[in-house]
C-alpha cells in the first residue's frame, strides 16, 4: 500500500475509531444548555394538525390535579404573551380534564407528571419536561427557561430550514 492510500484510510478510519471510544466508554458531557429534563421514556402524542406550528407547549392536566394545575393554568396563559414574536409558531395542547380558549385539548397522558409543562415538536414527539415547583417564583424561573429552551429550538429551526419560513 502506497502512502497516499494509507493515510487516506487512516483520516477516514480515526474518527470512527475515537466516536466507537468515547461511545462504549459512557462518556458524557457534565452539563447541558437545556433547561428542562429530557424524558426517560419515549412518549408521542396525537398532535392536531397545524401545520404553521413548529413546537407545542403542553400542560398535563389530570383530573386528580387541583389547586396545583389551576395556577399553572393562569401560568400557561401568562406563557403566550410572553412568547411576543414567537406566538404565531408555536401551539398549547392541555392534557386531560379541563377547558382552554387558547389551547387544544388532548386526552391525558398517565406517564407524564400532573401539573408538569411539557416542550413537544410538530410531530407529537415529547422532548423536554418542566416539573412544577412549589414556589411560584420558583415556577416563574422554570417557564424563563422553558421560553429559552423554546427560543433557542425555534433559531435552530429557522436555520435549518435555510430562512424559509
């Protein structure tokens, strides 16, 4: 084998060989950007079809969730006026017991935790989780990062989609 050839399967060769390293080794990095918690389990849900829509925010609401899921109700209505520019892509779905002039509602979902804001993408797809706090500062400092989170998704949608919109 000539030179040439050996160090072209070398520089094809060595970045597979380092991803199989840090892959098998359980390398992972200490921190995340994210300010919500990725989901263990795969949950989707049957999203309406609204196709200018690109993310969902969802508030589980089971009919054994009172006073907890009444104020993040109200917190969920303070969220579309916050999301300003940003209201027109994306949508909120209620899960479970309840009535909302600006969301659409679903059947509950057992596995997901009462009360708890959920990010979900234009496919049903579940992907990030906001569990309520007991405090409602504390609940306030938790939807500053779910609008972040969902700020940061939305950019990185925008530039994928090479600025078509």
């Amino acid at each position: 084998m000539n030179k040439v050839a050996g160090l072209f399967l070398a520089c094809c060769m060595l970045p597979l060989i380092a991803a199989w390293v840090v892959l098998w080794s359980g390398w992972q990095p200490d921190s995340t950007t994210n300010q919500g918690n990725f989901l263990s389990q795969e949950v989707i849900l049957d999203v309406p079809d609204q196709g200018h829509k690109a993310w969902f925010i969802a508030l589980n609401q089971p009919a054994s969730c009172a006073q907890l899921c009444q104020s993040q109700i109200a917190l969920m209505e303070q969220l579309t006026v916050a999301l300003g520019k940003h209201r027109q892509q994306v949508g909120l779905l209620l899960l479970g017991e309840g009535q909302s002039e600006q969301a659409s509602v679903l059947p509950e979902v057992a596995s997901l935790s009462p009360g708890a804001f959920y990010l979900v993408d234009k496919h049903g797809l579940v992907v990030l989780e906001y569990l309520p706090q007991p405090d409602q500062t504390a609940n306030r400092v938790l939807l500053k990062g779910l609008l972040k989170d969902l700020k940061k998704l939305l950019s990185y949608e925008r530039s994928s989609a090479g600025g078509k919109q």
